[in-house]
C-alpha cells in the first residue's frame, strides 16, 4: 500500500479499536467495519469512507499524474472522554 494511504488506516485502526462496537459489545474490530457499522461513532465512519477514497484514488490514472491527496497527511486524535466534576 502506498504510504499516503498509511496514515488513515492507522486512525482508522485506532477509531474501530476505541469504539464501543469492540470495548463494550465486544466484537471484532472486523466485524464492526462489515456487519455493524451503524454502531461505530460518525468519525469512524468518515475515516473509513476516507481510506476507501484514499485507495481508490490509488488506481486512478488520473491522479497518478498529481499525487493521492487525500490521506497523505491525516493523524488520528482521540476525543478525550469529558470528566464530570463533583458538584459540592
């Protein structure tokens, strides 16, 4: 794979990975990506739709000539989780 692509499927791995379809249901993180993708949370499934593009864009002839764009420069932060405060 090229390495454009690299940097959305690693946060891609890391979003399936921290999501609630593994942690708390306990399925695959392939199975998440194939048969329960409503449950993974909206930016997963933006990161998957962006790595299918990114690869796709790979065997386009048309962009062979300017380069894959569209994952060649993405990392993956996770949201931290928001702590409630005890309220005295």
């Amino acid at each position: 794979m090229s390495s454009s692509c690299k940097g959305l499927l690693a946060a891609l791995k890391d979003c399936v990975l921290n999501s609630d379809c593994v942690i708390k249901n306990g399925h695959l993180p392939s199975e998440c990506l194939k048969d329960h993708i409503d449950e993974l949370p909206e930016a997963c499934q933006s990161l998957r739709k962006a790595t299918f593009e990114c690869k796709r864009g790979m065997l386009d002839m048309r962009k062979r000539f300017r380069g894959n764009i569209v994952g060649s420069r993405f990392e993956y932060e996770n949201e931290p989780d928001i702590e409630k405060t005890p309220s005295s």
